[in-house]
C-alpha cells in the first residue's frame, strides 16, 4: 500500500520531468512518425538529452538512498551515508588523477574519469577493510566508521594535493566533477552501470530483514539465528560497490544518501524490507526532481545536481524532523 | 586414559541434560575471563548464575547462547557441541536476551516482538497467519499486547525487559538465558518479570538461566545456582547448599548474615554493618 505511494510518486516525476526544460517540447511532435528522427528536434530533445539524464538519476538516487538505509542500519548510526567507508573520497582521487594525468582510454562505454573513479572506490574500500580486526563474530562498527571517515579525510587532502599541482583548465574540471553531476551522459553509461546496481540492490533486499535484526542490536540478532558477520561484510561491500558504481559517472553527490532514508523511514518506519524499495522509488524520484531544478533554475546556466540535493534536502529533513517531535 | 576418554564421549551425548559443561574457559585477547568450569543443566529448571561484579556471568552466558565462540568440545547443547549447531537451528532452541537494549531505530513494540521469528523465516518471507498468532500469545503471556503499538523507545525499562521476554518467547525456544533480567528495575518490576519466567517454566517447561545480583531472588525463585568468583566455579547446588555463610563470606569480601524467611523459606542475605 504504502509501496504502491511510492511507486506512483516515481511514475508521476517519470512522465512529469520530461516535459520541463529550457526548451518546451510537444509530445505529438516528438512521438511524430512523419518527421525523420536526425530532423526532428523535440524528438531528440526527449529521447537524448532529458530521458538519458533522467534516467540515470532515477539509477543514481535510488542506488544511494537504499545503501545509505543498509549503512545506517549496519553501523546503527544516523549519520552514516554510503560514503562512510571511504567510498567517495577513494572515488575522487581516482577521478582527479585521470584529470590530472589526461588519460584518454575508454572502457565499456564508460570514460576514463569514471574507470579511475570506480578503481578508486574500491581501492578505499579494500584499505578500510584491511584495517578491521574481526572480533567474536561482528564488525567493530565504530571502528570501520571511525576508519571510513579517516581514509574520506585523507583521499579528500590527496585530492587537494593533485588540484594544486594541476593546471587552470584541469583544476577547474576537478571542482566541477567533485560538485557532482549528470550532465554528461547517455543510455550508454546506465548500461554500463545497471547491472551492478542492479546486483548489488537485489542482494540488499534479499537480507531486508536480517538488516532489521542487526540494526536492533548485533547480540540479539546473533541470538535469533543471524550470520551477523556474513550481514554486515555482504551488505557494507553490495553498498559500497553500488554506490561507487554511480558515484564513478555522477560524481559525489552528497546527502541524497543520508537524508532520503531518514526521510522514508520518518514516514515509514524502520522495516527494511520495506524501507528499502521505499528508498528506492523514493530516491529516484528525489534525484528527478533535483536534477530537473538543476537544469532549469538558472537556465541555461545549470546549478551542479549536487548543490541542490543538499539546498532542497536539508530544509525539508528538517521540517519533517520538526514536526515529528 | 583412554577409558576416561571414552566417558566423556559417551557423557557429551547425553541429550537428559540441557547443557553439560566441560572444562570451558575463555579469554579476551589474554586476559582469561571463564577459567575451566564444568558443571551440568538438568532440563526444565531455573538456574541462576551469581558471583560478584566481573566474576564472568556475563561471558558465561554469552558463551552458553552461542553469542561468544566457545572453545570445541566445551560446551553441549542437548546432547551436541554447541559449536557444530547451525545458527538458525540454534536459535530455534536457545534464546539469549542481553542486558541493556540500545537501539538506534524506532520499531514498535510488536515489530520487536516479531523478531522472534525470524529462525522459522526464510528470507524474503514475510510474517504468516500462524507467526502472528504466535507473537500475540507471547505478548499475552509476558502482558505486552496493550503497548505493542508504541515504540519500543518509548517505553519504560521494566515493560521493556517484558518486551524482549515475549521476543524471546516467539522464538519458541526451549531454553531462554537472561542476563540480570531485573537489575535494571525496581522491586516492582522485578517481581513482575520473575513471576513471568516461573510461570513460563512451570507450565512450558522451559529451562532457564539466568544471571542475577539479588541473592534473596535468585534463593526464592532458582532452583540451582551456579556461584561464581574470578571466572571460577566456587560452589553449584541447590539454594540452600550455595548460599551458607561461609561460602558468601568467601566470595563476596563482606560479613553476611542468613536469615531464613519463616514465611516461605527463602533465604535473605544480609550484610552485616559494621556498626550493628
């Protein structure tokens, strides 16, 4: 019921956003059989500049917004978010040094910024691991959140050190990239990047209801027959990897993944199996929205999507928090 | 030598016992916090572990609920090493239910309830007909039903402690380890939750232990105790044979008295002030 709100939201924003834009557009015109494709502007307007973009917003929104619940509910702490384990700071680097170095080798359909941004994610994630000592049977939370935040700390200075060392053009390209964004895309970067977070999302909703036991307590959940080692490690790396997967083509957008599960679970309750699909729809539909300000605001100028999840999410989180007490 | 070692192969299939215990220690990292216990459950009674602060009933509690990794061969469960159990076929036997409850989240109390259940879910599965029905019989029994719409944070320690009781009774379990259920509560409260378990115990049969600091409780209401001191076992028995005089004195480094209560028979231990 409440999923079905959800699912409709995403539908509406769906066929809603396509329509806004700079340009306004006529469906009749753009679904037009009589006008060639290459000749038809409304056509290409809808079917290669907005739907791919919104498209990958949907993807990247609802890959943030259902890691960050599973972070949350692993580190059963509120402020964790999918980059706690280092993921973007290890994203940047690499997406600054292919700046830096000017790297030109294409893979899969996705740019070399993106390559090196995913290699970097995984590296981080891989050196926060490396510093875990498992102890009876669990994670030491704490410990994996205070390394995360330490290794974000110290890619985000490597990161500085290279956009110092770079020139004016580049350093430009860096900021840009790090303010996060989907104005570069096309269907070919969602299929590059779908099946992992398609992956990585259906083994997040295959454990929806050990997530439930684990965030309650670790003791407890070992108690009622949960592998919680199994949980946490399948969960934080499925997270870790979508997120680094969208993050790679998007850049660090920040705060989707904090606050859209809060959001959801302010409304819905803590029950991941289905606080996750909620995240989902929800996400999705967050990112559309954002991504669809971004381009219009200030048209033709475009604000980074990155700016405004934080400008438009932030006011709202709080208002929701507010009237909750 | 070797007959000895047949003996305790034969002894450890022994499923007549609950738990049987032998030589179990423990260590974290290299301080040893459980130093070579051995002693066995009998099914369907209430055994309380007592010992002063830091005398290792927690970690002994863990260890038997499987929460902690017990060495091989140390602990047996009906009749088989606790380490060889699957983890959900465990949990369908034994239930741990740790002291304090710190929680993030806010589930209510009937989702908490619910958890119970989950050694009997697949994953993907959700709660059927027959698991609801079992949380609201556990709710009846522990008197939780008329909260179980609110949240589980909201709720006072005593009608918490209830809460993870009626948890632990949805998991069907047929031994239920508390760790001091009621040193959180006042004398109210107390009475409450013992009263729950004995009744629980009385007409289930289930077996449980539980850790607990009130002597005249534990002397009321077990009927083994288990004292332990400095991760030792110093005396295991019936109320009456564990806590004497000499023995307390021993453990707990203060002058005591036993004052039988006439009414019941149960025994109030007293220090005695130094001024008196």
């Amino acid at each position: 019921m409440t999923l079905g709100w959800f699912f409709l939201f995403l539908l509406v924003t769906l066929l809603v956003t396509p329509m806004i834009g700079t340009t306004s557009i006529s469906l009749g015109k753009a679904f037009s059989n009589e006008i060639p494709f290459n000749e038809n502007v409304d056509a290409n307007i809808l079917f290669i500049v907005r739907l791919p973009r919104i498209l990958l917003a949907a993807v990247v929104g609802s890959a943030l917004a259902a890691s960050g619940s599973v972070f949350q509910a692993i580190l059963r702490n509120d402020l964790a978010a999918p980059i706690t384990l280092g993921v973007s700071g290890g994203a940047a680097l690499g997406a600054v040094i292919a700046i830096r170095l000017e790297l030109d080798t294409w893979f899969w359909g996705l740019a070399p910024i993106s390559i090196c941004a995913f290699i970097g994610s995984l590296s981080a994630l891989a050196l926060v691991f490396s510093l875990v000592r498992v102890r009876y049977r669990e994670l030491p939370t704490s410990y994996l959140l205070l390394a995360g935040v330490t290794v974000n700390f110290f890619f985000a200075s490597l990161v500085m050190l290279v956009n110092y060392l770079s020139n004016i053009t580049q350093s430009f390209q860096i900021v840009r990239w790090l303010m996060g964004g989907l104005d570069i895309t096309d269907y070919q970067i969602i299929i590059s990047i779908l099946p992992m977070v398609l992956i990585g999302i259906a083994i997040l909703l295959y454990f929806a209801r050990d997530f439930n036991l684990v965030s309650f307590g670790s003791e407890p959940a070992m108690s009622r027959g949960v592998d919680v080692m199994k949980v946490q490690v399948t969960g934080l790396v499925s997270a870790s990897l979508i997120t680094g997967a969208t993050v790679a083509v998007s850049g660090p957008i920040g705060f989707v993944g904090l606050i859209v599960p809060h959001i959801v679970r302010l409304m819905i309750g803590p029950d991941h199996r289905l606080l996750i699909p909620c995240c989902l729809f929800f996400g999705a539909s967050f990112m559309i929205i954002c991504d669809t300000l971004a381009r219009t605001l200030l048209a033709p100028t475009e604000i980074p999507v990155g700016v405004i999840t934080a400008i438009l999410g932030g006011p709202f989180f709080l208002w929701l928090l507010q009237r909750q007490r | 030598m070797s007959s000895t070692t047949a003996n305790i192969q034969m002894d450890t299939k022994d499923s007549s016992v609950c738990f049987r215990v032998i030589n179990l220690s423990f260590f974290y990292g290299e301080t040893p916090i459980l130093k070579d216990l051995s002693f066995d459950l009998p099914p369907g009674e209430i055994t309380g572990v007592i010992g002063p602060n830091g005398s290792g009933k927690s970690t002994l509690l863990k260890s038997l609920g499987g929460i902690l990794p017990a060495p091989k061969n140390s602990i047996f469960l009906q009749g088989m090493d606790i380490g060889d159990y699957k983890k959900k076929s465990l949990a369908k036997i034994l239930c741990w239910i740790p002291q304090e409850n710190p929680m993030v989240f806010s589930f209510l109390v009937k989702e908490v309830v619910m958890m119970g259940r989950h050694p009997y879910l697949s994953a993907l599965k959700f709660e059927d007909e027959t698991d609801h029905q079992i949380a609201r019989q556990a709710m009846q029994w522990t008197e939780t039903e008329m909260f179980s719409e609110r949240l589980f944070n909201q709720i006072s320690s005593g009608e918490k402690q209830r809460v993870m009781v009626a948890s632990a009774i949805a998991q069907e379990p047929e031994v239920m380890l508390l760790d001091e259920p009621t040193s959180a509560l006042d004398i109210k409260f107390q009475l409450e939750i013992l009263n729950i378990l004995k009744r629980l115990n009385k007409e289930t049969g289930l077996s449980l232990v539980l850790a607990i600091h009130d002597l005249h409780l534990a002397s009321k209401y077990c009927d083994q105790l288990l004292l332990l001191k400095g991760g030792k076992l110093v005396a295991n028995g019936t109320p009456e044979e564990v806590l004497k005089k000499e023995i307390l004195e021993e453990v707990y480094e203060v002058e005591v008295k036993i004052i039988p209560n006439p009414d019941d028979g149960s025994l109030l231990v007293s220090p005695v002030f130094p001024n008196s």
